[in-house]
C-alpha cells in the first residue's frame, strides 16, 4: 500500500501491465524520454525501452491510426492524446477505423487498444486544454469512454482498460491529478468496466456525476445534510459508455429526485442521456423533474473565467435543492 | 534504359548572410532602410523584455502558460518585416515578436496570457488571425485566405507560422499540397527551433532538412540561418515576391532555437543539455544583429542601453494598463458574448442562469 497521486497511480496501472505483458505498449508525444508533460508515463522508456515506449512525431492521426493496426496484430497499444483538445486530429482514425474495426470484419480482427486522454478544466490552462467533451466519444457505437475519478479507481480501471477486448477510451481529469493522495495496493486491482459506485449513500436525492467533478459533489451533498438534513446518495458513474442503467435505476427508485452534475456542455451532454435513461426506466419513481448542473453551452473560456464555468458546489446545492423543491 | 535520375523542379539551398561571427556576405545583404533596420532591432529587444517580464510575472501566479519567444526573435522580424501590413499573417502560438511588429498592443498579449478571451482579439486595422494552439492546424487557413485574395485579382499574399513539430501533423501535408494545386500567393514559415517540447528535431523526421519537404509538392524550399536577421529577410523577400507575381508558394526553413522553456509547464532540464542551450545562446540573434548596426554606425553602446531602458518602460506601463483593463472586465457572464451572430433563446435562458447563479454566490 503506497499514498498516491492519480498519476502515480496511471504509472504503477502502466507500468504492472507492462511488466506483466509484453505485448503492452506506450505511445504518444513526449510520452518516452520525459516520461510524458503530465508525468504518467515517467521511468517507463528506461524500464522498457523505446520499442515499447515510443516518443511519436506530431501526428494524433497516426497515432490513432499506427495503434490500430499493432492492435491488430495482436500487440495492446495504451496510446496518449497529450490533451483531449487534441485528438480531434485523429477523430477519424476513432470514429471510422478504431470503433468499426471489429464490427466491420464480422469480428475477424479486433482492437484492444487503450487511449488515454487528460480533460477538464481547474489548471488555468490554455484554450483547448480544459474541455470536456467526452460525448464525441460516448456517442460512437464502439468504443467504451472510461472516466475515474480518483488515484485507485484510476490504477484499477486503467488494467481492467488494457484487458478489454475492445476499444477504450480513458479520459484523465487534470484537475485531479495531483490534488490528492489516496491509498493504492501495490499487488493488482481491477474494476469492471461499465459498472458505476455509490461512493455515498443516501435515501432523499441522487446524485450523478463522474470524473473530477465527483469532488465537488460528495462536498455539496454534506452542505445539504448539515444545511437541509438531506441525505443525497452520490453515484461516481465511473464508465460513461456503456452506462450503468442498473444501478441509476436502483437508487432512483428510492430517491425519486435526481441532480446530474458534470463539467461537459449541457446540450446533448452526458445528462441528456442520463435523463433519458431514467425516463425510460424508472419514469414513475420520480417525484420532481431532473435537475442538470453542467458546463454552459458556449465554448470553453479562457482560464480568468473558468471557475464561473465549472459547475462549483453553490450551483451543484441550487440544483440539489430545485430538484428537491418540487 | 529502365532506370534514371528524375530532375525535380527545385532543390534545396542554404542561405546565411551574416554569420554567428559577424561575417557578412556583402554581395547578398538585402536592401532595408536604416529607420526599418532600427525598428527591427527595437522589436526584437522589446520581445526580449518582453519574454522576461512575462517570465517572471507566469512564476508570481499573475499570468497563466506562455511560450516564449526568445531566441526567435529574428526569425520572426525577418520575416514579417518582409511583407506588408495589407498582408495577412496567420500565426501559431510562440509569434510573439512578430505580432508585436504587426501592431499587437502588449495589453492584449498580457489579457490574452492573464485568461481573458479579449486578450484574443485583433486590432481592427491589423490584418492578423488569432492565435492557434493545435500545431499545424491554421496553416490551411492561410491557403484559403491566399487563395481569395488571389480570386480578388488583389496582389496581397498570406504568410503563416509554425514549428519543426507541425511538419509530422497531417494538416501540414495537406496544406502544403492545396496551396501549389491551387498556386496560391502563401509563404509558409518553419520555425525550426529545434525541439517540440521533448522532441527532438532528429525524432520529428529523418529528412535532413524542413525545407526540402516543399519538393514532395513541388514547390520551391528554402533553408535559411534563423537567427540571421538578413538572411531571413532575404529569403522572405524573395518569397513574397514569388507570391505577388503569380508564381506561388514557397516554404522557408529558419533554423533557430528555442532558449527558454517550450511553455511555462515546461522543465526543459528532463530532456537537453545546457551546454546545448549554451552553445545557442552564443548565436544570440540580437547579439549578432546589435554587432552588424554598430558597424553601420547606425547604433552606439549608449542607444542600445537607452532602448532597453524604453522598453522595459513601455513593458511595465504595459502592465499596468492590463491590470486597469482586467479589473473593468470583471463580468463573466461575457463567456456568452461572441458565440453567434444572434444568441438564440436558450443559450439566453442559460446566460440568465448564470447571472443568477453568480448573485446567489455572492449572497
Ligand atoms: C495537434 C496538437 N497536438 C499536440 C499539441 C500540444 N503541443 C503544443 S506545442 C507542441 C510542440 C510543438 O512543436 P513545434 O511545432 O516544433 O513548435 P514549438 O513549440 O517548438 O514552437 C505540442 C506537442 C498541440 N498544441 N496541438
Ligand atoms: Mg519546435
């Protein structure tokens, strides 16, 4: 049991895997010799070489691309988009080769590749380095979008990642990289991909929110039991495709009140779906209309501005509180 | 006879003109009248400053990440010097010397690197894109904008900037290709500073040049001593000429290097030597520029140290002023500015939204 940082964590996550198969690979810009602009990737090239840790040319698409076919051949590529911002470059290499390649060849050929991808917002960055925009991803059939929320389910979500027989994508909320340590065993952990944690129990409200915005939730659900006796139950999703309709279900149920929070845009965001979801399944629990407390519908702004454009935990009791008005 | 040597249409030159030693080749020196040569040196001392204030301002938490420029600086003024202010320039993000040569006021820069979306914008009069952070991506940008001037029957041209780094992304490729198909008046500056973040130049590409890159498109390449001020202006001269004639593209290498960190997120120690850093910093672009002036009589020890005191001023009152503008910027429901031509009814409902959530904070 060691105290790490989330990136700690996707290191250990990386380097366990890469030790353990050597058909594990890393890929991406400045991901080898530096060990990677964030770090998570540090001491890998010394360990395993260049061959299996290789520093790329500017070149998402090729990225994408060059992971797919060693993923074909059989070999596990855990490739990097040094920021979400950035694989759009290679968003045609996902969309029409990554997520159809099994389907395509009738299940011929797979692809058990990994990219991992820091998001967010919260480091006073520039443009293009704080969105959240993982429902490009979540909308195409085919690929699994990945979000933990902290340094053990990060470690134990990124093995379980590099075992998946299909494509998956790993969204890493910078904000939360280094902002706090959590105990991680050393000996392996996993956790199932497409199963989401109550990380908070509670019967009056649920709560639904994922990735480094998880924080500021579980903060405003103790705001609302000191301040309102409220007791919400906060549901970490963890995976945002496929979606754990099972568990939202259940506590749902119970609940009859919901508040979706996540820093994504709100139209046709995460929530959307969410909501969706709910209406289909568990229309005649609720008691009040759901509430969403997400990132406005206007372009990310520059980092002056974006602690007002990240939901805090003020908006996140608003909503909580509209939710339970009704 | 199955097998020849193809002649291609172009090949690929050095060009140095005042060398690291203060060497000049008088027969090549480009004409530039003595206030433009005293501009170009002002501008790039100003960057300098600039560079370092900035520096330290980015360690006292008072601006966010920036890329610094310094190093650069004469490949940058050599070469929009050599174009006109009714030509446009397309930049990346480390243009800081010649944004400051088009006009860009220090404020907007400090705005732009303090977070504010202002900081962004273009004076009006300026025929500048703003700035581009994914490598690579603008430099189609500049085609198009060629490209219409070119349908106007105008005789303007579009340069653009980018790095050693942006010439392995796929954009550049295809940019590079569109503006021979289509010959259109584009000069395409590398800035070949010899790193993209770790990367080495040697890992970016196994050519031995940036510029012989343009022959795959046949169009003409030119590798150039990035920090010869001359040199680059030579060479951007010589394109810009190519561009209002008709006759195309061209893209030039400057070989210069990156002194300072690649952003202030950035620990340069992880991945190069400082004798690296050393050997460079003696082919200051500034040191050899300042050294070509005094023997032109055009500049004393006495000037150089009175323009660096102006500088630093005009730095420092920049400054404040970016404070006072910062302070009346203090509304963010300004995000839902500038998104469309007219805010449809729900992104209305969202900005009223958030103006009550900003009241409901403040309590
Ligand atoms: C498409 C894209 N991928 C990754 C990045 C992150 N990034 C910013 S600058 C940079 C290196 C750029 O190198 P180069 O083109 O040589 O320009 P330089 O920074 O040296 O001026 C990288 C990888 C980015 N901005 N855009
Ligand atoms: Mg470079």
């Amino acid at each position: 049991m060691a105290e790490l940082t989330m990136i700690e964590a996707i290191n250990l996550a990386l380097r366990q895997e890469m030790e353990k198969d050597e058909s594990v690979f890393v890929l991406g810009e400045d991901v080898g010799y530096e060990g990677g602009i964030f770090r998570t990737t540090e001491n890998l090239y010394d360990q395993f070489g260049k061959e299996r840790v290789m520093d790329t040319p500017m070149a998402e698409s090729a990225i994408l691309g060059m992971s797919l076919g060693m993923a074909v051949y059989g070999l596990k590529p855990v490739c990097e988009m040094q920021f979400s911002g950035f694989s759009y470059f290679g968003f045609h290499q996902m969309e029409s080769q990554v997520a159809r390649m099994r389907w395509r060849s009738r299940g011929r050929y797979t692809v058990p590749m990994v990219c991992r991808m820091p998001y967010g917002g919260g480091v006073r960055a520039l443009e293009h380095h704080s969105e959240s925009r993982e429902v490009y991803y979540a909308h195409t059939p085919g690929l699994k979008i990945v979000i933990p929320s902290g340094p053990r389910n990060a470690r134990a979500l990124l093995v379980s990642a590099i075992r998946d027989p299909d494509p998956v994508i790993f969204f890493e909320g910078k904000s939360i990289y280094r902002s706090f340590r959590e105990e991680v065993p050393d000996e392996e952990e996993t956790l199932p991909i497409g199963e989401s944690q109550v990380v908070r129990e509670g019967g009056d409200l649920t709560m639904i929110t994922y990735g480094a915005l998880t924080h500021r939730a579980l903060e405003a659900a103790e705001t609302l039991s000191e301040e309102d006796g409220i007791e919400a139950e906060v549901i970490d999703l963890l995976t945002i495709s496929p979606l754990d309709d099972r568990k939202l279900s259940e506590s749902v149920r119970k609940t009859g009140r919901v508040v979706i929070v996540h820093e994504a845009h709100r139209s046709f965001g995460p929530g959307a779906e969410i909501i969706a979801r709910i209406n289909e399944k568990s229309f005649f629990y609720l008691e009040a209309p759901i509430q969403r407390v997400t990132g406005y519908d206007v372009i990310t702004p520059y980092f002056a501005r974006e602690q007002d454009y990240i939901p805090d935990t003020s908006r996140i009791l608003q909503g909580a509180r509209q939710a339970l008005s009704a | 006879m199955p097998r020849k040597k193809i002649k291609l249409d172009h090949q690929i030159e050095n060009l140095s003109i005042l060398n690291e030693k203060g060497k000049l080749d008088k027969d090549l020196v480009p004409e530039i009248d003595d206030k433009t040569l005293l501009r170009m040196h002002r501008t790039m001392v100003l960057s300098r400053r600039f560079d370092e204030h900035q520096l330290r301002w980015q360690r006292q938490g008072r601006i966010g990440t920036f890329a610094p420029a310094k190093g650069q600086e004469a490949s940058q003024v050599g070469s929009i010097a050599a174009i006109e202010p009714s030509d446009w320039m397309v930049p990346s993000f480390r243009e800081t010397t010649a944004a400051i040569w088009r006009g860009t006021p220090l404020t907007g820069l400090l705005l732009y690197n303090a977070g504010y979306n202002e900081g962004g914008r273009i004076p009006d009069d300026q025929n500048d894109l703003p700035i581009a952070i994914p490598v690579a991506s603008q430099i189609s940008h500049a085609v198009g904008i060629a490209y219409a001037m070119k349908c106007r029957g105008e005789k303007h041209l579009a340069m653009t900037y980018f790095g050693d780094g942006a010439t392995s992304e796929g954009d550049f490729h295809e940019g590079l290709n569109l503006a021979q198909v289509y010959n259109t008046p584009t000069v395409f500056i590398c800035q070949n500073n010899q790193w993209a973040i770790s990367t080495p130049r040697e890992i970016q590409t196994r050519t031995k040049t940036l510029a012989q890159k343009a022959l795959a498109y046949g169009m003409p390449g030119l590798q150039v001593d990035g920090n010869d001020l001359l040199a680059v202006y030579a060479a951007t001269r010589e394109a810009a000429d190519r561009a209002r004639k008709g006759d195309g593209p061209t893209l030039i290498e400057c070989v210069t290097y990156r002194i300072e960190v690649h952003t202030t997120a950035d620990d340069p120690s992880k991945y190069r030597s400082e004798e690296e850093v050393e050997a460079w910093k003696k082919r200051d672009p500034i040191v050899r520029f300042e050294r070509y002036l005094k023997t032109k009589k055009l500049l004393s020890d006495d000037d150089i140290e009175g323009i660096d005191e102006e500088v630093i001023k005009e730095v420092k009152g920049a400054w404040k002023e970016a404070e006072d503008q910062m302070k009346q910027l203090g509304d963010p429901v300004d995000m839902f500015d500038h998104l469309y031509a007219e805010r449809p009814p729900y992104l209305e409902e969202q900005r009223q939204d958030m103006k009550q959530s900003l009241e409901a904070r403040r309590g």
